[in-house]
C-alpha cells in the first residue's frame, strides 16, 4: 500500500531532520516534499525513497492540498 511521505517517516519513527540528512535534499525543498506542496523530480523521489528503504512506488507523491483557481473580476 502507498503511503505519503510524512506518513512513511511516522510509521518508522523518523524525524524531519534524518529525513533531510538521509536523503541529502535542501531542508526547504524537503519540507515542502513531505508537507505535499511540491511533486518532486525523480531524483528527488529516488533520494527520498531510498532515504526511507522503500521502492519509488511506495509513496504516494503529489500535492495534498487542492488546488484552487482564482479568478479576478479586474480593478473596478
């Protein structure tokens, strides 16, 4: 079963930080990985995974947050 990041590191007891040393990733890039606002590069996905000893396709990749359109009615 797939499960996000953040999920996988409460599962095995791993903290933000070993995350980050483990996987070699800018702290702010790996943040944003694990909060699911950026979808990683498949570098970055291969460094995280194997940061986690799980395969590529074990995690759930992607943004948590919907993405919301805004639209402007323009200066009134």
């Amino acid at each position: 079963m797939s499960m996000s990041v953040d999920e996988h590191c409460r599962a095995q007891g791993i903290t933000f930080e070993q995350l980050v040393g483990r996987c070699g990733l800018d702290s702010n890039r790996t943040l944003a990985i694990v909060a699911g606002r950026w979808t990683p590069s498949p570098e970055e996905r291969k460094a995280v995974a194997t940061a986690l000893n799980v395969g590529v396709g074990d995690i759930t990749w992607g943004h948590k947050t919907p993405i919301q359109h805004i639209y402007g009615q323009g200066p009134g």
